[in-house]
C-alpha cells in the first residue's frame, strides 16, 4: 500500500468510498463526499491523500484551512477521512493521517483541528481543549492537535462548505 497525492482521476473513487465508509454512520448526514467535492471547487483542499493499494484506491483523508477568531493562521482542519469497509481496522486510517500531519508539520501548519471520536483520534495526539471550541459540537467531539505554537484562545470555524455549497 502507498499513501500518496490525490491525481487527477482519483475524483471519483474518493467519493464512492467516502460514500461508502459513511453510510449508516450515526453521525453522518450522507454529506461527506460532497464536502469534498466542494472544497476542492472551491480551492480549500490543501492536502488530499489517497491510500492506494494494488492500483485501486481504499482511503482518502482532507485538510482544509480553518479560522480562528483571534485571527491567528496557519491551523487546519482534518475530514473527511474514510476507508473502504471491507479494509477498515487494518491501519490505513492510520497511515493516512500520520502522513497527512506529517506533510503539515513539513509545511508550517500550527495546528489541527476535528470533529470525531475522541478515542480514536487521541492516538495522533488530538484532544479536547478548554482555549478552542468550535459551535454547535459538544466540547468533548471537538479535538485539537498544536504542531507547533501555543494553543490560542477563541472558536475555530470550518471552511463554509462543510454547511452547504457556499465558497
């Protein structure tokens, strides 16, 4: 298996798996592959990863930039991040995330931030933190990960296309 760059081509395998990866999930709306599509459109798809195993794809992760009230930058957003059901619990999440923050790390990124299970994500070092908070997500869904400064005081806003088809 190879992580790698999204590639022209890759656009609709992403979404047929991140499709897939989010169906009958409690907490899914069905809207995951269209926040995709529409941060790519609208130019806010910083990083894009596929896993790509024997030349087909079976997990993709996004980062998106974020903004803070206080003005500071260089934080982004982690999601969606999706795996083939059939190849889930086998560490291709995973992957995809180490070399997503990575990449971050790499390029000057402050921080991360996301909305998930605190369990899994704890793993990579995201945790809940009393100085961020973003709206309408209890603050213990709501997990933050500095790469490399303090962690600032004041409410985090996802780009608009996560909320509908505004750029």
């Amino acid at each position: 298996m190879i992580i790698r760059p999204e590639a022209p081509g890759d656009e609709a395998a992403i979404g047929a798996i991140t499709a897939t990866a989010f169906t009958g999930h409690p907490h899914s709306e069905g809207s995951e592959p269209r926040i995709i599509e529409r941060l790519r459109k609208a130019g806010a798809l910083t990083l894009s990863l596929v896993a790509e195993d024997d030349g087909r794809i079976v997990g993709h992760v996004a980062f998106s930039p974020v903004t803070l009230s206080g003005g500071e930058t260089g934080w982004y957003g982690v999601g969606p991040i999706s795996v083939e059901p059939g190849r889930q619990r086998q560490g291709i999440g995973s992957a995809l995330m180490r070399k997503g923050l990575e990449w971050l790390k790499a390029h000057g990124a402050n921080g991360c931030a996301l909305v998930g299970d605190p369990g899994y994500y704890q793993r990579f070092g995201f945790r809940a933190m009393p100085e961020l908070r973003t709206a309408d997500v209890p603050p213990e869904f709501f997990l933050v990960l500095p790469l490399r400064s303090e962690v600032p005081l004041g409410i985090v806003a996802f780009h608009p296309v996560f909320f509908g088809d505004a750029a």
